[in-house]
C-alpha cells in the first residue's frame, strides 16, 4: 500500500529552527510537495521537490532523498505565524497526491 | 472572483438528504479534485477530473458523485447523507500541462455536519 509517515505533532520556539521529517512509500514517485495549513483554512503550497537535494525558499527549505523515501521541511527563524499543520504529499505514479496526516507545528514564545 | 471558492461555507444537514457541494474556479485549469479531511487523517481524494467531460474515482468515492460539463464547475453531489460523511471538503485545481509542476489550489473549504 502507499504510505506516508510524519510526526503528529512538533513544538519549538519562536526565533528557532525546526526540521519536519516526512517519509513515503508510495507507487511510482513524480515529486513531493509540502503544505502549509493554518487551523480551519484551506492548505497552500509550500515547496516542490522532484530530485534529489535541497530547494530553498527564504525562511524555508525543503529536502528530498529519493533513494531513502524520504524528505524534511526545514523552518528558520521561526515567527508565532508559523503555527500551523504541514502536509507532505506525494505524486504517485497516476499523478495523484497521496497525503500524510500532518504535522501540528506549535511555536512558543 | 479570483482563484477557486466553494459554497455554502458550512452546512448542516439531517440524514438521508440530498446535497450538492459547489465548487467553481476562475484560472483555468484543467484538473479538479474533491477532497474531505478528518481528524488525524490526511487529505483524501473523493473524486476527480482531468479534463472536462471526465471523472474518476479516488480512494473514499462511496456515497459521492460528480460531474465536470465545463472548466470552471466541479460539484459534489451526497445522494443520501450518513453521519460518517460528516468532515470538511476541499475542492482544488490544478494546470496538468506540460512544463506545469501540478501544483493544487485549494479552496475554502466547506465543513458538513450530517445528523
């Protein structure tokens, strides 16, 4: 089956970095997306990984290593706006996105 | 209107009632996708498009259908509501052509509360 594995929940600390690791086993691989979602709004695009490295996009990068399956959203210089849920998903090989629970990211002051 | 937006907002509905999710989007893309999400569980697909014209099944189809007679339209239609279809749906879009990273534009999101 397809799978796509990430902690439930993170808490860090307003200034700090944090890692959100995602991890997948899905069939076929066109490319790995994170969102970023606020509670009871919709989910918005974060990062678009399709090979292998990092991809950096001001205060957030995103990671990927096909070979492992797996991939991590870095946040630096964490703001309070920050609190939210992250979604990796990833594009299989029918072109749909398979979702990961989320991650509930808590920053405190 | 500018990007994709649903309606109603938010609903309550008794079961075994008819409803129809509305969904429209103003950027021409060619895919759609009807997604409800619950608690502690990730996004999952209902239903698609990839073209108008055309529907496909995702992984929870039971009990939903759609129809895609234009572009821009995308509704989402409970036959007979059941509590267990209780949860929030997004509709999203997305360009599928070539050169296009397939990237999926959510809307607001409608919250369904079946009783």
């Amino acid at each position: 089956g397809q799978n796509i594995d990430q902690p439930t929940e993170m808490t860090a600390t307003e200034g700090a970095i944090v890692q959100i690791n995602c991890t997948y086993q899905t069939s076929g691989f066109n490319g790995l997306f994170w969102y970023q979602q606020h509670a009871g709004e919709a989910p918005t695009f974060l990062s678009y990984n399709v090979l292998d490295g990092l991809e950096e996009k001001g205060r957030f990068s995103s990671f990927l290593s096909r070979s492992k399956g797996y991939s991590y959203l870095l946040l630096k210089e964490l703001q309070m706006k920050d609190s939210a849920s992250y979604l990796c998903a990833v594009m299989d090989s029918n072109y749909q996105l398979i979702w990961g629970a989320g991650t509930k990211l808590i920053i405190k002051p | 209107i500018a990007g994709i937006t649903q309606a109603p907002t938010s609903q309550i509905l008794a079961a075994g009632r008819r409803m129809t999710l509305r969904c429209t989007q103003d950027m021409r893309h060619n895919a759609m996708y009807w997604y409800r999400q619950d608690l502690g569980l990730g996004l999952r697909l209902i239903h698609y498009s990839n073209t108008a014209g055309t529907t496909g099944k995702g992984e929870v189809p039971d009990g939903y259908s759609v129809s895609r007679a234009n572009t821009d339209d995308f509704p989402l239609t409970l036959a007979s509501a059941v509590p267990s279809q209780t949860s929030v749906y997004f509709c999203a879009s997305s360009d599928s052509g070539t050169g296009s990273i397939n990237e999926q534009f959510f809307g607001p999101g409608t919250r369904l509360t079946v009783l």
